[in-house]
C-alpha cells in the first residue's frame, strides 16, 4: 500500500507538485492551493492510499520539489 499526504493548509501555490506529477495533484481555481486527486480530507491532512506501488516515485518528485515539504509518501 502507498499512502500521500498532503498539508493542504500550508500549500503556498507554487505547483511545482503539479509540475512533477500531474496525475495525482493539481491547482484549485478556488483558492490557488494544491489538491490531492481522490484523497481524504481528515482535519487538514489529506490522505490518498493506493495499493499501485507505481505511482511512488512520481509522488516523490512532488513531495521533493515542494518548498515547504508538506507531502509525504510512505509505502507500507
């Protein structure tokens, strides 16, 4: 199982993580912050779990590039 998150209330919008994986993120028209495709919203922590051991290193290229390091990529 690969499980991201992402700290949506600390995204400061500079879509790198758009940039690096465009399957899984992309910027909202609302507000200009990152969204996680088909995740969980749980107090702020938005969670995706997946059993697809292939989208890793994609998601890591995000969790990578972003600034303020508010996604994370952990395969159980």
């Amino acid at each position: 199982m690969v499980i991201i998150t992402l700290q949506r209330g600390k995204c400061i919008g500079c879509n790198y993580c758009v940039e690096m994986d465009p399957v899984h993120f992309q910027m909202s028209k609302k507000d200009g912050k990152s969204v996680l495709i088909h995740s969980v919203n749980a107090k702020g922590f938005f969670t995706l779990k997946s059993p697809n051991h292939g989208i890793v290193e994609s998601c890591e290229l995000a969790a990578k590039a972003c600034p303020v390091k508010i996604i994370t990529v952990k395969e159980t």
